[in-house]
C-alpha cells in the first residue's frame, strides 16, 4: 500500500519494575516468583492476636493499653502490606514511598470512558493511540508511529511494544478494535459514536498492528484517536451497559485504581511501567467533596493539595504564598441553549436577537467571573477557525426594546413586555451542580428583566431535555473544531440539544470534516458560524477560564495550556508532577 508516513517516536528507557493492580511489585527478571511470594505474604490481621497472645503472655510483656508486642507486631505488619501493594493507607502517605498528592472534586458514580465524553479522572487512568504534546500538536502515543493512505482513506497503526495493562496484560491491536466497535455499538449510545461513524472497517493485522479504513475522509480522525482505549481481555463478552469495569477501571495510564470508597475518596498509585515514564508522584488521592465551598476548604486546612474552583471561591487563594493559583484559558464557552421544539419558541422564534443584545457580556464576565473569561460571540472564538465577522450582538438594551416592540410587544405595567396576551420570557435552567453557569445565568437573568424580558433561573438535579425552554450550557473542546460542531450543531448530532436543524449548516460542517484542506476548512467554519449566528440556536455569553489552586508543594503543571471542556488538557503531563 502506498503511503505517507506521518509520525513516528522513539521509545523511552524500559521501567525496571512493574506495579500491579492486584498490588503487587514484581521485579522483570524475576517476575514469577516474586509474585508467588506478595501473594502468600498478605495476611489476614484481625486473627493476629489469637495466633500471638499466648507468646505474649508466656513472655509477660502486658501494658496498660495491651500487649507491647502484639502493638508493634501489628505496626509491623502495616508497614510491610504497604510495602506490598505500594499504595496509600490512610491519610498520609508512607514517607518512604514518596509524595502523595490529594484533589478534592465532586463525586463520580463511575469512570467511563466508553460513554463519558469528557472523563476527568480517566486522563489518569487510560491512555489513546494520540495524545496532545507540549505545544498543543497531535502524536502518537500507545501507538508508536502511524501510516495514512489518502487513496483509500485507510490509516494503519503500529502499537508500542513496552505498553501493558495495569494487570500486567500486553496492550493488543485486539483492545483498539474491541473499544472502536463498542463505540460504534447503538446499545452503549457514546458520545464519541459520531468520532468513528466514518470507521468502515478495522483489521487485526497482527498484536501490534491495526489497520482502520474510513469510508470517507475525516480530517479529525487522529484527534479522535485520542480516545481512552479498553483491554478486550477484560471487557469482551460482557454487557458494556452493567458491568462493574468502570468502578475498578484497568487501564494503561501514569496511574492505576487501588481502591474506591463510594462518596470518600479515590485512591490511585503510580503506574511503575508508564510507558512515558513512571510519575514523580507517588499517590494520587482524589477525595470527594460535597461543593464547591468544601473543595476550597480542603485547601484551605491543607487536607487536599489541588481543586478546581469556581471564581467566588477561589478569591481567597489568590496572591496566597502557601498556594498556586492558575486561570487558565479554554475553550469551554457559557451560553444559552434555545429548545427550538418548545412551543414558546415555535411561536416567538424572532424575538431571539432581542435577547441577544439585551446581553452585556463583559459585565457577566465580571460579575460572574471576576474577570476571569471573554464575552462569546461564536462556538469557535478560541480557536483558529474564529469567524471574527459574524454578528456581535453587542449590549445594547435600545435595540433589544426596538426589535421587541417592531415585533409587536407592548410594556405592561410591571415592566414587562407582552405579545398577544403572552409575556415575553423564559424559564432558564442550570444544572444545581453547575457552580459558575448558576453565577453567569442569574447576572443574565437580572439583565433580560431589567430589559422588560421576564427570565426566571431555575436549578433542578436533573435536566428535562425535551421539556425546558432554555438552558444554561457549557460546550466546547481544545482539539479539532469538528469535535463540538458536528455532534452538537448537526440536525442528527448526538449532542444537539437544541435539536436545531439547518440543512446549511449540515452541509458546511460534513464538508468541513470531509475536506483536509486548511484554506477550505476555514472558508466552510466560517459559513457554518455566520449561519448559526443568525439562526441563535445558542445565545453566546463567555468563555469561562478554568482556575486551579494548588499548594505552593505542586509543580510541573503548564499554565498557559488551552483547556476544553471539563478542564479536559490539564492533566496531560502528570507523570512529571512533582509534590515536594
């Protein structure tokens, strides 16, 4: 097959040791017995003293508290089960297994990267074929190099030899195939799904060769190749749906699952065959908190070396000696999802730009975000394809009454606007655990009623997403602009929950995915922004920065790193964190 070479790496020193899931170290030249050996030395301490009592007695040694002995027997045995498994036990860290680093966050009932589309943690866990490198550029990653033929729009990768499972299993072409198929599958309904709908056929060329042949170009493809991989060997023949796999993962990845205790913590511990090298850090606890205020607590009494906090909560840390303070860019935009099939906008569709401009988006920036993001006017604004001539829709409160009133709305007497026995407004609704977007719609709420467009901000635990009016969204991605466009702005994307449809647009973004050529991609974003922007499925408002403190002890942390959705992009170099 004739083909162009695209990318190729070299591999990186072999690791001495491997660490296991099962929580054993095995040394690589003596692999079997050293296993045999970790299993038979755990043992079961709550029969230790009915086993050891009798000695202790013989020998007289009693105390006040106990036995002496049987406390320093039992310390003993502590010490040498972490040893062991090389994990963290408790709060603190051993100090002889280096540093240990906490992350307070919200709860997570599973890691699945199989349907979770923006899957914080699992960036610790799983790896991709690609990754995003220092300066923001596609390479490989689990593969070692790749090969693309234009002529039959067929890519082959060759996978990396020193790669294994957290279980010890070699990385196999047989789990790239095994995870693309369960993508693909309806029953799984993964949000990645439309990344691989081109996918025609994947071939098992050897252990450590896949080839993947598309039925038509996709210039996103190797972005999309990112994607966590799943091993086969644990996973295939099992219902994807109901399996217990996301809650103790086994993954590739910088870090491994040692435990999980539902509504406490995470406990992850370096992965000593790291294919990029095993992390500097040691442990990595991600301890579950409530909300926002107890995540900045748990920074502020020293219980967690890193959060992700919301502007308001994170003000106290700013300028702090003891901590870092990081707002980092993203392309994670706010704005306001219009239900093009509820009935209120069936009937009041063209009062749209009146909402917009009754916007003022650099104050929603500060009041919101204390300064902390941009005012939005397009889905592409922090990226290279950013049309920067499609309508602004700056404030401006005059034209948003112009535009009410020519559309036949009259003021009544409480400041609001009506329209054929109907008043002018909406039900906004935010997510109850979306911090920031609660902040950003209720600013904007009180703008669109100061305006005489009575909007209401309403956050319930659980999103209707046929029968809201409105809501308060965060969508955006760092990697290829077809990562968000297409899924989200297509009649039949998997993410449009507007469920807004153009037959334009459609034809803009498969053109756009079809075609590889910059000058042309960007002609054809840029026809796709100026259509959406005059249609206002979605009302922009901000970009939203997303600040990270971290103790004065982190380091290795990039700060001027574009981030997507989620804070996605963060932890791309974590194997090189240090905690001191």
């Amino acid at each position: 097959m004739k083909s162009v070479r695209l990318v190729q790496i070299f591999c990186p020193v072999k690791e001495t040791n491997r660490t296991h899931s099962k929580g054993y170290v095995e040394d690589l030249s003596t692999q079997r017995g050293r296993k045999r050996c970790a299993k038979m030395a755990v043992l079961n301490l709550s029969v230790l003293p009915k086993i050891a009592a009798p000695i202790w007695r013989k020998r007289g040694m009693r105390s006040k508290g106990g036995c002496v002995m049987k406390k320093l027997l039992l310390w003993c045995m502590a010490v040498i089960l972490l040893a062991l498994t090389g994990g963290c036990v408790g709060e603190r860290a051993d100090e002889a297994h280096g540093a240990r680093l906490v992350y307070a966050t919200k709860d997570y009932e599973e890691i699945d990267v199989l349907v979770d589309e923006y899957s914080e943690i699992g960036q610790l866990l799983f790896d991709g074929l690609m990754r995003r490198d220092e300066n923001n550029d596609i390479v490989p990653a689990l593969a070692e190099s790749v090969e693309y033929d234009p002529a039959t729009d067929t890519y082959v990768f060759h996978l990396r030899k020193d790669v294994h499972w957290h279980d010890g299993k070699p990385l196999r072409a047989a789990d790239v195939k095994f995870t693309i198929e369960a993508i693909r599958d309806p029953r799984i309904h993964s949000l990645h799904a439309p990344n691989f709908e081109d996918v025609s056929e994947i071939t098992e060329v050897d252990d450590q060769t896949v080839r993947i042949r598309l039925s038509a170009p996709n210039a996103a493809f190797l972005d999309y190749m990112m994607q966590p991989i799943l091993p086969a060997h644990l996973l295939a023949g099992q219902d994807l749906t109901t399996t217990g796999f996301f809650r103790n993962p086994v993954g590739t990845g910088p870090f491994r699952m040692e435990r999980w205790e539902a509504g406490k913590e995470i406990v992850l511990v370096k992965n000593e065959d790291y294919y990029r090298g095993a992390p500097k850090i040691d442990c990595f606890v991600v301890k579950i908190v409530a909300d926002d205020a107890a995540e900045a607590k748990a920074l502020a009494d020293g219980t967690a070396d890193l959060a992700r906090l919301a502007p308001q909560t994170a003000v106290p840390f700013e300028g702090k000696e003891r901590n870092r303070y990081y707002a980092m860019k993203s392309s994670n935009y706010g704005s306001i999802l219009i239900n093009w099939t509820h009935p209120y906008w069936q009937r009041n569709r063209d009062l749209l730009p009146a909402i917009a401009y009754a916007i003022d988006r650099a104050a929603v920036v500060n009041e919101a975000l204390r300064g902390h993001g941009m005012p939005a006017y397009g889905p592409l604004q922090r990226s290279s394809y950013d049309n920067p001539n499609v309508p602004h829709y700056d404030y401006d409160p005059a034209k948003a009454r112009t535009i009410l009133e020519a559309a036949g709305c009259t003021k009544g007497s409480d400041g609001y606007y009506m329209r054929g026995g109907e008043e002018v407004g909406f039900v906004l609704t935010v997510k109850n655990d979306k911090h920031s977007r609660i902040d950003i719609a209720n600013v904007v709420a009180a703008q669109l009623c100061a305006v005489g467009i009575h909007c209401t901000v309403e956050t319930p635990a659980q999103v209707d997403w046929d029968g809201q009016m409105a809501y308060l969204s965060g969508v955006g991605n760092e990697i290829d602009p077809d990562a968000h466009t297409y899924k989200v702005y297509s009649t039949n994307g998997r993410g449009n929950d507007s469920h807004y449809s153009n037959p334009r647009v459609d034809e803009y973004l498969l053109a756009a995915r079809r075609t590889t050529d910059s000058a042309e991609r960007m002609r054809l974003y840029g026809l796709f922004q100026e259509e959406v922007t005059k249609d206002l499925p979605y009302i922009y408002i901000c970009y939203i920065d997303f600040i990270y403190v971290t103790s004065a002890r982190v380091h290795g942390i990039t700060p001027d790193r574009l981030l997507g959705y989620r804070g996605i992009g963060f932890f791309w170099n974590v194997n090189e964190w240090t905690v001191d």
